[in-house]
C-alpha cells in the first residue's frame, strides 16, 4: 500500500470545526482513504499537533486525537541525522520561516519517498512532493 506523510496543518484542521480549513480536511481525508493510502505521522508532527490542540481545544479532545491518530497512523520515529539534515535544510532557506518539525518532515518525505499532505507552502518552497 502507499503511504502519506501528513503535516500538522491538516491534521489540526480535522479536529476543528472552526478552523477554516477544516472542510477542506475532511474532504482531502476522505479522499485518502478512498485512494487506499495510509497516513504516517512522524513524531515530530504528533508532539506539535498534539501541543496545539491542547493549546486551542483543552484537554479531553487533545487526548481523544492523539488516541485515535495513534491507532490508525504509521508513526515514523527521527533519527539523529533527520535532525542534522533537517537543521542544514534550515541555513538552506533561512529567508523562510522554516519550522525544525517541517524540515524533519521535509526530510523523511524525500528519503523515503513520500508525498506530504499539508496546507503549508514552505513544503513547495523545499521542493518537496506534495500530495494534492
């Protein structure tokens, strides 16, 4: 089966009903699943959105995502030269507000082959394959 590696952006969008993008998630999610494709969340990606929603939405729907997101996703777990790599992709665009989360995500992406969903335009700007 094929694989997605998803940014925060749409995966906050989900859980909030609020948020403006949040039709577009839902639609772009139900077409991930019609497409048979798995979603893989890399860690880095879990902390920030689990962070986020805790921030916005409290307590019970940050520990209600996490749980649905960690029994359905592939969790993808960094290593120490991601990091590294990440961090030199950084000095590379460092005219952009780059975050360390989506240069780790850029980075797996393209090591792995990967597409990324994400609302996020800095993923164009890093050249990476992204899942439209």
């Amino acid at each position: 089966m094929k694989s997605v590696l998803a940014d925060t952006g749409p995966l906050y969008a989900l859980v909030d009903p609020d948020d403006q993008l949040h039709d577009r998630a839902t639609s772009e999610a139900a077409r991930l699943s019609e497409q048979g494709l798995i979603l893989v969340v890399a860690f880095p990606t879990l902390l920030e959105g689990q962070s986020l929603i805790l921030k916005r939405l409290g307590t019970s729907v940050a520990c209600r995502w996490l749980g649905e997101l960690t029994a359905g996703a592939g969790l993808l777990n960094p290593e120490r030269d991601d990091y590294l790599a990440a961090a030199h992709r950084l000095r590379r665009f460092a005219d952009q507000p780059i975050t360390l989360c989506d240069a780790v995500v850029a980075v797996l992406a393209e090591q792995l082959y990967l597409s990324v969903w994400t609302f996020d335009h800095h993923f164009d700007v890093m050249g990476v394959a992204v899942w439209r």
